[in-house]
C-alpha cells in the first residue's frame, strides 16, 4: 500500500544530563508536519509505553478520541496506531481488524510491518529505546492530528518544570515499592511512572485508578503499618499522582501517603510536566540502583510468547 512518510534523526538513549534540551528538541521534531484531516472518531491504539501515547491524547486534545489496547466494537473513521518497533502484535491485530471495519490508518512507528497496513506513516528515529522514544512519539502523534497548540504547550511544561524535586521524590521511593494512585487526566502520568519504575529502575510498582481502589486495595495500608512506615527505607509507599479533589483527599487519610502535586495550570501542562518529571526520577533511581536500563529480558521473553499466541498467530501472522 503506498503511504505518506515523514522522518527525522534522533539519538539513541535520552541523556539524563541533558534532560531539557533532549526533551525540547524531541517534542519539536514534528512541529513543521501537515496534520492529516482526520475528520470524525479516532481510535488510539498501542501497548506499553506506546500506548500511554494514546492515553494522553485522549485527555489533554479536544478531539474525539478513543483509546484501548485491543480493537473496540463501535465503528471508527480513523485508526492513531502508535508502535515504536512497528511490530507490536497486539496493535497490528488491532489495525487489522479496525481495517476491516472501513477505517483508515495513520501508523507513528520507526518501522518493522505496521506500515503495510497504513495509509499514512510518521516515521519515527531509529534504534531508539521503545520508552526513550515517548517524546518522539508524542509529538507525532499531537502534531497528526492537528493539535499544535497543544504541542507547544507540552514544549512549554517541559521548561517550566522544575527538576529539583526529583531528589526527594527519589529518597522516599528508595528501596521501596511505590503503589501508585491517581485519577482522571493524570492516569496516563501515572502509568508511565509505573512503567518506568519498571523498566528503567527494575523497580516493583503498582497503579490503582482512584476511586476503584477505595473498594480494595488500599486496605492493607490500615492494617500492618509497620513496613509503611516513613521512617522505614523498606516495605510498600502509597504515591499520589494529581491535582484535583481525589488526590487531596487520598493523600490525607492514606497512611504515609505522598503525593505529588503538579503545578494547577491546564491539562496539557500538568500531564506533561509530570510525566517529564517522573521520567527523570526512573533515570536517577535506576542510577542509584545501578541497574541495566537498557537490558530488558524478561519483557522480551514475554513478548514471544505473546507473538507465538495462536489466537493471535492466526489473525495477524
């Protein structure tokens, strides 16, 4: 199928001690493109870190966007996949079968086969770590689909953030296992905290949407406060993600809450200074650790075995 491509150059790792300007310039790779006229529903697509791309859209543009990580029932004019290897499994089968619905493609990828089902392909730099490329792809993916304004204001929060909280945001998680909770908007931001955690640290991390965890979760926090307490470097601590009333009032009757609290300015500030932010903190943490955050075997063994999934083999192979 023939496609439209747009590529531009990019490093290989983001370079924790040029974090300002690594972040600027990604996010301002893809200003100049035309956006393409996605007129009517747009499905967001993608896993991982990819798909928090999706995620953010969603609630920082005001354009009618849905979001899932597998394909959805209702009928859609447009597919946002977003894959950063181009061969993710689950968001090709997702293509595949929106396809067949009638809905056209615009694929944000470095490449692998995800472009052979697009009809539009923004192309994204090479050999890039999939979770170092979220700048990248945010960028893309805001600049497609024709919210430049909300672009630049993700260019402005990376520079008005303020960096120097990191370190105690850094001193509290040590050693310990965040359980991250948040709500609204400020669930993508959440997310990818967790996700970072993970990947860059090799850090456990949990996240609980508030108020679901009201019903469940958060009851251990009430029973055996020894191994949360926050004079103790060990155990389990409840981290609060957002601005608005639930997160107030969870970090006040949540034991040994912390929370933190992005400066109120609008949605695109909040979500992007955070995730800029939390980004750095999964760097410095994987730092103090002195863990690999490039080697990811477990996640690579995971992902054959997804690929070797017969209801998957069948549909997408």
């Amino acid at each position: 199928m023939a496609t439209k491509k747009h590529a531009v150059s990019g490093p290989r790792v983001m370079n924790i001690n040029n974090w300002e300007s690594e972040w600027v310039e990604a996010l301002s790779a893809y200003l100049k493109i035309k956006a393409v006229p996605m007129k009517g529903t747009i499905f967001a697509t993608g896993m991982g870190g990819s798909g928090i791309v999706g995620e953010v859209l969603k609630h920082i543009t005001n354009k009618n966007i849905k979001f899932s990580k597998l394909p959805i029932k209702e009928k859609v004019d447009w597919v946002l996949a977003i894959s950063y290897s181009g061969n993710t499994t689950e968001t090709i089968y997702s293509v595949k079968q929106m396809r067949k619905r009638g809905a056209k493609v615009v694929a944000i990828t470095s490449g692998g086969k995800l472009p052979e089902y697009a009809d539009y392909v923004v192309k994204l730099p090479v050999g890039m770590l999939p979770r170092d490329g979220f700048p990248y792809m945010l960028s893309a993916a805001l600049a497609v689909v024709g919210c430049k304004k909300e672009l630049r204001e993700a260019i402005k929060a990376v520079k008005l953030t303020n960096l120097g909280q990191a370190k105690k945001i850094v001193e509290l998680i040590k050693g310990r296992t965040p359980v991250i909770y948040s709500s609204g908007w400020m669930i993508a931001a959440a997310k990818r905290f967790k996700q970072q955690l993970n990947e860059n640290a090799k850090m456990f991390a949990f996240f609980s949407k508030m108020p679901d965890s009201f019903h469940n979760d958060i009851e251990p926090f009430f029973w055996d406060n020894k191994p949360f307490s926050a004079k103790r470097k060990e155990g389990f601590v409840p981290v609060i993600i957002g601005n608005g009333y639930l997160a107030y009032k969870t970090a006040q009757f949540l034991p040994n809450a912390f929370h933190i609290k992005a400066k109120k300015t609008n949605k695109v500030l909040e979500v992007v200074s955070s995730i800029y932010l939390l980004d750095y903190v999964s760097f410095k943490l994987a730092e103090e650790r002195k863990a690999d955050r490039i080697s990811i075997p477990g996640i690579t063994m995971g992902r054959q075995v997804i690929s070797g999934l017969k209801s998957f083999h069948t549909k997408v192979g």
